[in-house]
C-alpha cells in the first residue's frame, strides 16, 4: 500500500487518494471474505493506481476473496473484474464478461 512515510501523520493531514489508501488497507487487514469496493482508487494517480491494481488482483486470488466493485472506469473494471453488472437508474441494464464488447441485456 506504500504507506510507511504516513505513520506519524494524523487523518486530517492526508490527501484524499492517501485517505483511499489508508481505508483499503483497513478494509483488508480484517481479512474478511467479502470485500465492498465503491471507487477504491478514484482519487490516486495513475502509477499508484495501476500498482494497487496488481495489489488488488494479488490479495484477491491468495485469499480467495469475494469482492464487489463498483467503478466508471471501464479499464479499471476490465482489469479487476471477472463478471460485469452494468447499472442504469438502479436497474440492471446488463451482464457480461470484461473485456467483452458485448453485454447481455436482460428482455433479449
């Protein structure tokens, strides 16, 4: 998570992506089985994005965890994900696999 220079800095004193950093290292040192995700890396950069990326799929594969993400970034999704739920207005518009150019739509 690359957070070892944060260790004597309180909340308050954190950028918004280091605050991302620190809640999803949170939310895994608890090793639950299910993991909620909702825009886990929206405010990093794109290097430390990628990085925790790879992160991500790591700890996802090793512990054998369930994870929801929900995204806007379609890289992003393509590259974590492997099963897509597209949502419109709360509905679901359609399933697939990343990746895949086509998503099932439900009524077809």
């Amino acid at each position: 998570m690359e957070l070892e220079e944060l260790a004597g800095r309180f909340p308050r004193e954190l950028s918004g992506g280091q605050q991302q950093r620190v809640a999803l290292a949170r939310a895994l040192v608890r090793r639950s089985k299910l993991l909620l995700l909702d825009e886990p890396l929206s405010a990093l950069d794109t290097q430390m994005r990628s990085r925790l990326q790879d992160f991500l799929l790591e700890t996802h594969r090793s512990r054998g965890l369930s994870t929801i993400l929900v995204s806007h970034d379609a890289r992003e999704v393509g590259r974590l994900a492997d099963r897509v739920i597209q949502l419109k207005d709360g509905k679901i518009e359609g399933t697939g696999l990343p990746g895949k150019r086509k998503i099932w739509k439900p009524g077809r």
